[in-house]
C-alpha cells in the first residue's frame, strides 16, 4: 500500500452509480437533454430527477427548463467545478487501486 490510498478522497456527490453515469456521460457531451440521459443510463423519470438535482446542489450541473414547439424541454450541462470534481473523483479512485503510479 502507498500513502496515497485516502478512501475519504472520493467525492459522495458523484461515487453514485447513476450519478457517476451523469457525470461520465456529461464529461464527453457537456449538455444533454433530459430524454437523453434518461435512454442512456436507462433511468426512470423520478430517480434520475433526484440525481439530477444533487448534482445541481452541489454545482456540478446546471439544469436549463425550457419550451421547444410547446413541449418542455430539460437541458442538463456539466460546470467548470462539475468538471474539476470529476478530474478529482477519478484521480481518486486510480489512486486506490493496486500498483497505481507503477512504473510500466
């Protein structure tokens, strides 16, 4: 074991499986609708509501609601800080794994 293992290093706010979803799924599109993510992490309606809005708490989305032709329309884009605490969280966990910045 290297002094780096710190398990208190991981973010709770993204180690959720579905929110960690988001967060990789926002990472490589930073915006997506509502529709979207729900297809793509095969989330219902009202989880992925909650998820959604524990990320916006802590600032690591932002969440637009608009109208497109009369239909709602909920757009969902990863912030600057969303972005860092992603960097940070899969830092994190490389860091507990075995043999982490091993020479290869």
């Amino acid at each position: 074991m290297t002094g780096d293992f710190d398990i208190s290093a991981v973010d709770e706010v993204i180690h959720g499986r579905l929110r960690l979803g988001i967060m990789a799924y926002l990472s490589g599109s930073f915006t997506a609708d509502f529709n979207e993510l729900k297809a793509r992490l095969q989330a219902s309606d009202g989880n992925l509501s909650v998820h959604l809005r524990k990320l916006e708490e802590a600032g690591y989305v932002a969440i637009a609601k608009t109208f497109q032709q009369r239909k709602p329309l909920t757009r969902v884009t990863l912030t600057d800080k969303g972005r860092s605490a992603f960097i940070a969280y899969l830092d994190a966990i490389e860091k507990l794994l075995p043999g982490h910045g091993a020479k290869k």
